[in-house]
C-alpha cells in the first residue's frame, strides 16, 4: 500500500533522506555490523527509497523484498541495481488484508517509511505480533506526528493544520488511522511483545528555496482541510498567501516526523 504518485515520491525523497534520524539508522548498521549479508523485506515501498537511502548502512550482500499494493509503483522499486551484491523482487500485496504473506519466509529486517500513521491500532498490533513471532528487528521512519510550522506565520495556519491532523485520522485502507498518535503507538505495540525502542526525530525542513515541495505540500494539506469541512473560499485565500510567500522565497516549514527501531530483546 502506498497511495502516493510517483511524481510525489520522487520530489519527497531527497527530504525523506535528510531528515532521516542518523543516531536510529546508526543503530539499524550496528545491529548487522559484521555480517557478510541480510535479507529485508519493505512494506509499503513506493518506489524504494527505504532501500536506496538505508543500503550503505547494511551487510554488502542484501536480498530486498519490496512490498506494496501498486504495481506501477513496485515496477519501479524493483528495477534492477548496478550492484552484483543486491537482489530485489518484488511482491503485490495487500497488506491490511495478507500482512503475514509479506513477511513469510527467511528474513532480518523488516522495514517501512511514512506508513504507520496511516494505519490502525489493530493493525499495529497485528503486525508488532507477526514480528516478535519471527524475532525482527523493525525500523520505521518518517512517521507524522502532528506537528507542523510555517514561518512566516499565518492566522489561518492553525486551522488547517487541525483539519490535516483530523483528516490523518480517518480511514487510510487499514481501518481508523492512528495519524499523529502513530509514534507513539509503535513504541508502545512493540514494547508490549518484548521489544526495546529507540526513536528519534526526522522532521522535514523546508527552507525558502524548497518551493516545488512547500506548494505540493501546501496543496495537499487545502485538500485534506475542504475534505474535513473547512471554508473552501478561506481555503483558497490562505493557499493565494502562502503560495505569494513561497514564490518570492520568504516561506520555511517544518514537518514533524519520528524514526523508529524496535529490536527484540527475547523478553515478552
């Protein structure tokens, strides 16, 4: 599952990248230091940017299994690499439906990025379960977390934000999202099966020469506020406004978003 254009995840990707956390990604390489090679598996890979940008932290031999829902998407993700080292398929699955599909299996790793705020706490738990069954390790980054600011500020920022955070909350395919709670529930899901967490914050950072990622940031955001009920005429303004701002490189933002890695520690 990703529900995300290409064109999306293409411009978001180099963001996705710095603003990963380098102490819980330094923490994912130590895990497997020493080893010779490592098989992972990638829910909801898009194009596989989870792959590209955790790599060079892992064993030089890898198996990756991309997971995801659209194909067009995975067709990307599991392109042949210029690496003799990498081997990657990749697998169509519904993941709210055959989670267990995706994770059957010899396996070290599993990981996921910007999905766990998409998803229920149902489904969380499902998954914490199906992991501390199979003993894996898990990383989870750029989850959500509700916080959001722009600079300069806006009297209508407050609304539209709320009404983002609303809209994070609804259905996304796996029942009731969990949205901004999402880090929070992860380190508590995997917590109760046994596992140790370290998080860490990966917020995006847009500054005023991010304009291509501020507007179709923005545009989404207006999006999910008419969708919640907001005003679509003070919609609209606000979106005039910031977009001004943006055009003439007087915007930043920042996004909040949490890294995960939860590693069994045999204790349940």
């Amino acid at each position: 599952m990703s529900g995300f254009s290409a064109d999306w995840l293409a411009l978001r990707e180099p963001y996705d990248r710095a603003a990963r956390n380098a102490a819980v990604l330094a923490a994912v390489g130590r895990r497997f230091s020493g080893l010779a090679a490592i098989a992972v598996v990638d829910l909801a890979c898009g194009t596989g940017s989870t792959r590209r940008a955790i790599g060079p932290q892992l064993p030089p031999r890898q198996a990756w299994r991309l997971v995801d829902n659209d194909l067009s998407l995975l067709a990307r993700a599991a392109a042949p690499t210029s690496s003799a080292q990498v081997a990657i398929t990749g697998r169509p699955v519904d993941l709210a439906r055959d989670l267990e599909l995706a994770l059957e299996g010899p396996l070290d790793l599993v990981t996921t990025s910007a999905l766990f705020d998409l998803v229920s706490q149902p489904w969380l738990d499902r998954l914490a379960l199906e992991a501390a069954a199979r003993n894996l390790p898990v990383y989870a980054a750029l989850t959500y977390n509700g916080e959001a600011a722009i600079d300069p500020a806006d009297p209508f920022d407050a609304a539209v934000v709320d009404a983002v955070n609303r809209h994070q909350r609804t259905d996304k395919g796996f029942g009731p999202a969990l949205g901004p709670a999402a880090a929070q529930a992860a380190r508590q899901s995997f917590e109760r099966v046994g596992y140790q967490a370290m998080e860490g914050r990966s917020d995006w950072v847009f500054g005023p020469n991010d304009r291509d990622i501020q507007a179709q940031t923005l545009a989404g955001w207006a999006t999910a506020a008419q969708e919640m009920g907001l005003s679509p005429d003070k919609i609209a303004d606000w979106l005039t406004r910031r977009g001004g701002q943006i055009a003439a490189g007087r915007s930043a933002m920042r996004v909040g978003h949490v890294d995960l890695f939860a590693v069994p520690t045999g204790r349940r």
